[in-house]
C-alpha cells in the first residue's frame, strides 16, 4: 500500500492530484498495481482511476490491462476489491485473512467469473492453492462457460480482433455522423468505426499556471548537448545544425525546402509565396543572410523537420535533438526581430509569427503569449485588417502591390487572428483581435495564390466586400476559397463556443429549442455539412492532400472542429472539466446530459481515430504544436467516460472498453510521435 499511500497526495497535499508523470514512474509490478487499484477504490477523485487505466495502457502489458478491467469495471466496489486483491501474486495472506472473516467463495462478478478465475487468469498460484484448501468450486464456469482451467491457459482474454480492427476497419465516411438524441452508451452499441484545446490558454490563470509548465509538469529543464554522442561518433554528419550562423548557401536552400513542405502547410502560415521566396533567395543570401530575421527562424523550423527524416530514414536520433535542430538561429531571429521593433515590417510580422509558433513547441509559453500580443500590435500598425486597394482583381497598371503581395498580407492577418482566438481562449480580456475590425476577404485557394491570379472571395459574416460590384462577383464564389478559408470560419465559430462556456451563467437552458446551444450547435453542424468533397476526411482526400503535402492541415481542420465540439458539450460533465458556472441538469434534463455525454465521448474516439490515421502517413503529418493538447484532451475524456460515466452494469460494458483501448493507445503513440516537434508532448 506504499504506492498508494504515495500517490495519493501532490506537493501541495491536495487528495487526488496525481500526476501522470508520476505514473509514468511509479514501478511497474502487480504488486504495485494492487495498491493503485485499493487507492482507486477508496478515493472519490475521478481522476485516480482514469490515470490509472492510463498508466496501464503505457506499460502495453496486455496480462494487467485485464487486471485493470476487472478490477475497475466490475459492476460493485466489494466485487472490485475482492478482485483486486485475490489476483496479486503476493496476496495469498489477504486471501486467507478475507476467507476467516466471512469471505464468500461463490461471489461473482458481472461476468460471472469467481476469484478462483481470475487468480487462475493473472498466474496467482498461491492464491489458488489457498481458494482450493478452502474449498472453491474449482468447476465452476463463468458466463463464457469457462472454468478456471480455460482462464489459466489463456493469460489475457482482450480478444486480438478487438485490440487491432476497430482502428484499423475504420469507416472515414462516418466522421461527421451525428449523435441520435436518443443515443447513449447503454441504448447504442459502439461500433470499431471513426466516429464524428482544452486550449493551452483556458483562461489568465491558466495561462499563467502554465508558463511553468517546466517545473510543474515533469518537463525536464536538464541541459543536454545538441550533439548526441552517436551522431559525433559518425562523423559528425549534422554539426552544421549546432553552429550560431546559417550554414552555406547549399543547407539553407535545403531547410528552406524542408519548411515549405513540412510547416508551411499547418494551421494558417502559408502567407508566405513560395515562388517568389525562392526567386530572391539567391539575392537575400548574398546580401547579408546574418541580419535576417525571418530566414533565421525559417532555417530552423526546417531544420526540424530535416532532422526528423533523417531520424527515420538514415539514423534514429533523440527526440531532444530533433526538437533543438537549428535553436541557435532560432534565438538569432529573436534578438534581431526584439532590436528592431521601432521598424515594423511584414517580413517582421511573419517573424513574429514563426517565432510563436517556435515558442509552443519549445513549451515556452511566457515567450509565446508575449509574442502574441506584440504581433497583435504589429497588425494594428501595418493595418492589414483592411484591404489595400479596392482594386482587387488588379485591374488597375499602377498599382503600388501586386495581387499577390495583397494576398500575403492577407493571409498574415488571418494567420494573426487564428493565432489570437487560439491564445485568448474565449476570455474577453485577452482577446486583442476583433472580427468586427477585420474589413478584409478570406484567403483564396491554393492554386490561385501559388498561380498570382487575384479572385474575389467572401468575408467572415459570409458576404464579399461592399465595395465589390456585384457585376464582378462570380456565381460560383466558394471555389475561390480553400481550406484556410474554412479553417477561419470554424475557429470563429470555436471563440463564440468558449465564451458561451465560459459565461453558462447568463445562457438560457441549453435542452431549450431556442437555447444559445442549439444555435451554436447547429452553426457547427452547417459548417461541417458545407465542406466541399475534397476537405472531407475521407480517404480520396487524404491521399490527396498528402501528394500536396497538406495532410497535416486536413488533420488539422477536421481537429479543431471535433475539438471544438468536445469542448462545447463538456457542459454535460461538470465533475470533468471546471466550468465556472455549470448548468443545473434537472429531472428534466437529465436525458440531455446522458445525450451530452455520450457525444461528448464519440467526439473523443473521433480526434484519437483522425490523429491515428494521419500518423500512419509520417510523423511529420502531425507536426503542429495543437496536436498534442488535444490527444491529451481525448485520452481523458474517454478514461473518465469509461470509470466514471458508463454503466457497470451494462452489458456492452466490457466490449465498451475494450474497443476503446485502441484509440487511448493510438493516442499515446501519437504522443510519444510527437515529442520530436513539441515538448509539450513529452510531459503529457
């Protein structure tokens, strides 16, 4: 009990606040588990179990993963116990003490199955010996019509289709499938198909609480070099990556490469063109490479993504050296952007912004939300929220911009106000960037932006710009748009979420037809409807973004809306996430919760199913620095559906978890992916 006794407690003393990196470290022996199993059992705190289960599912021992189910999802606490102490391999002498003080032999759990099964099933032979002298029934079947005998030759009975098809029969088609009101975990059974940010700002404090994230959260602060002793015993082939200074022209051109096709497709950065970045690429290397700040930081988010190729193609290296490829530059780039901040530029706007998104995958979240709010600022001098030139199709000869510089500026800003909504979180105080000061129309497509042929699009509340005749405006004016532009108009829709959640105490009754709720919800389920063929997460589009290399952005697309429906119906599970103002859930909303809830769960399995199959594809694909909060998020929705919301008693109960423990492994591994691009992703 020594384990459980220790993990009971944090630094600060508070009952339930384990951490999973503490887990992660506790020793990985049954006798051990036996005590996180009496401490699940005696504490109220929903989070022990979860982590519990979690920690189970990272060992990857499939002998105490059914351990685990048997003794957290029997259907009583007595049962449970009974259990969890019958099968520790040195708890022969609890047995004996239980069995004097009036222990039944012929207890059964919800599967039917005595202590002598489950004793025989974990290799307790001491424990058998003990329930035999005692005089168990030793033919007696479980509801399988299994006797002991079968268990003890079958160490693990979680089926192996069970374990590998759900995620791998995945039906993509299914994604976007709606919840039935109707439906819970009891009335529908789940089936192995892909089902349709906590943020890392949820409010000041936590942004603050989080700016420790090194300290707190079990991030390693040890200094190590960037060089790894196996790569200095070969020759050193990557020293280049250590140095100060931008390598020759040769490597730059290479890192160059390496980020237009890894990182300049994530989330909203492609405000760069790329043709005419490489046309005077030659110009700014010749000139003086030493003083450019945007190069610098282009260099080493590149360098990432060339380290981690190499890692996977040519020679496996740390994932610590991978994260800190090119760190140098990377603090060149901020020294020469925070020296010159009384010149404000577009190419020190785009700085800026690279250099946030540096700053998440480093987990430097002071740095970050810094930044965010000098960028903010920097838009509000340059005045990119307003066009230009009313001369959109670059109608006129002496135009001062050309189409395709006003399309960068563009998409700067909007790549500035994803970045806001994102950081702010839904709190007013930290929101910087208003939609209603935002007078520009929304990125075009790819094709037209890499082309240079300027189009008409429409703004965020739906319409093209007033000032655009209606002669000129094209009938089919959505095929001028892409992804970015679908990307902006649901994180839109994902502020508006998160200030309804965050202010439940002025909402209506959400089970209410008129409610706020059901109007935010069917906002949500028009956007998700309107998206044209190619953005669907189905596996012609997959291939098809990933030939574009723009897998990580459809990942990433279909991520923030399933995020952002989780976050909106984790109204319905209070105990989970701290709402400041939770709703009441009355006689008469209490279907609607278990309908919350259930979607709630679904909306989890389908951010672990989308993050899965865009990992099969390369680590490279989920390189975003969301990533890894979200898997995060998902892991515990569904642990905290599985110990604390189903019904023990259900019958699909078992098959319920044991579907799901693909999608909670899928996650992990996806994390342990991810540590390479963020160290945010080690802690978690």
């Amino acid at each position: 009990m020594l384990v459980g006794r220790t993990l009971h407690h944090n630094d600060a003393g508070q009952p339930g606040a384990v951490t999973y990196q503490r887990l992660r470290q506790a020793p990985r022996c049954k006798e051990e588990l036996y005590g996180l199993i009496c401490l699940s059992l005696t504490t109220k705190e929903a989070t022990i179990s979860s982590r519990l289960f979690q920690w189970v599912l990272f060992m990857d021992r499939l002998d105490i993963q059914d351990l685990c189910i048997a003794t957290l999802f029997s259907s009583t606490c007595t049962d449970r116990m009974k259990a969890a102490q019958s099968v520790s391999s040195t708890a022969f002498e609890v047995c004996r003490v239980l069995l004097r003080n009036g222990a039944h032999l012929g207890n059964r759990d919800s599967h039917g199955r005595t202590v002598l099964h489950i004793a025989a099933r974990c290799d307790a032979a001491a424990t058998v010996e003990v329930l035999i002298e005692a005089g168990i029934d030793v033919k007696s079947v479980d509801n399988d019509g299994e006797t002991a005998l079968h268990h003890a030759t079958s160490r693990s009975d979680v089926p192996t289709d069970l374990i590998q098809c759900p995620m791998g029969q995945a039906n993509l088609s299914d994604l976007g499938r709606r919840v039935p009101d109707s439906g819970t975990a009891t009335h529908e059974s789940p089936t192995p198909a892909y089902e349709g940010e906590s943020a890392r700002l949820d409010a000041c404090e936590t942004s603050l609480e989080r700016q420790d994230i090194s300290s707190k959260n079990g991030l390693s602060t040890r200094q190590e070099p960037l060089l790894p002793p196996e790569v200095e015993q070969a020759g050193a082939p990557l020293q280049w990556l250590s140095s100060p200074d931008l390598p020759d022209a040769k490597h730059v051109k290479v890192l160059v490469d390496y980020y237009f096709q890894n990182f300049h497709p994530l989330r909203c950065f492609s405000f760069i063109h790329k043709p005419s970045f490489l046309q005077k690429l030659d110009y700014r290397l010749a000139s003086d490479p030493g003083n450019d700040a945007l190069l610098h930081i282009m260099c080493t988010l590149g360098a990432q993504f060339f380290t981690l190729e190499y890692s996977d193609s040519i020679q496996p290296l740390p994932t610590s050296f991978v994260l800190k490829a090119g760190s140098q530059w990377a603090k060149r780039s901020q020294r020469l952007l925070l020296d010159n901040t009384s010149q404000i530029s577009i190419h020190g706007l785009m700085t800026a912004q690279l250099l946030y998104d540096y700053a998440l995958r480093m987990a430097d979240f002071t740095q970050a939300f810094v930044l965010s709010a000098l960028m903010a600022r920097m838009t509000q001098a340059l005045q990119i929220n307003i066009e230009y030139s009313s001369n959109i199709l670059d109608q006129s000869s002496n135009a001062s911009l050309s189409a395709t510089d006003r399309e960068c500026r563009r998409r700067l800003m909007w790549s500035c106000y994803i970045t806001d909504v994102l950081c702010s979180n839904g709190v007013e105080q930290l929101t910087l960037i208003s939609e209603k000061h935002l007078k520009i129309q929304l990125p075009c497509n790819d094709w037209s932006f890499l082309h240079e042929q300027p189009c008409i699009t429409r703004t965020l509340n739906g319409s093209p710009l007033d000032f655009i005749p209606c002669s000129i405006i094209p009938i089919d004016i959505d095929s001028n748009m892409g992804m970015l532009a679908y990307l902006i108009r649901v994180l839109e829709i994902r502020r508006r979420v998160l200030w309804y959640i965050k202010n439940l105490d002025q909402a209506m009754l959400p089970w209410l037809p008129d409610s706020e709720f059901a109007q935010l919800d069917q906002e949500l389920q028009t956007w998700y409807a309107s998206l044209p063929s190619n953005l669907r997460f189905e596996a012609s589009a997959i291939y098809l973004r990933k030939e574009t290399w723009q897998l990580g952005a459809l990942c990433f697309l279909h991520c923030a809306y399933h995020q952002t429906m989780l976050d909106f119906y984790r109204i319905g599970t209070p105990e989970l996430f701290k709402l400041r103002s939770p709703f009441h859930f009355s006689s008469a909303g209490n279907d609607f919760q278990r309908h919350l809830q259930y979607a709630l769960f679904k909306e989890a399995r389908t951010l672990a199913a989308i993050i899965a199959e865009t990992e099969q594809h390369g680590s490279r694909m989920i390189g975003d620095t969301w990533f890894p909060t979200i898997a995060y998020e998902s892991n515990r929705v569904m642990l905290f559906y599985l110990t604390q919301i189903a019904d023990p008693l259900a019958a699909n109960k078992r098959d319920l978890v044991l579907t799901t423990i693909p999608y909670l492994q899928s996650n992990l591994k996806a994390l342990k992916t991810m540590r390479a691009t963020s160290a945010l992703a080690d802690s978690l």
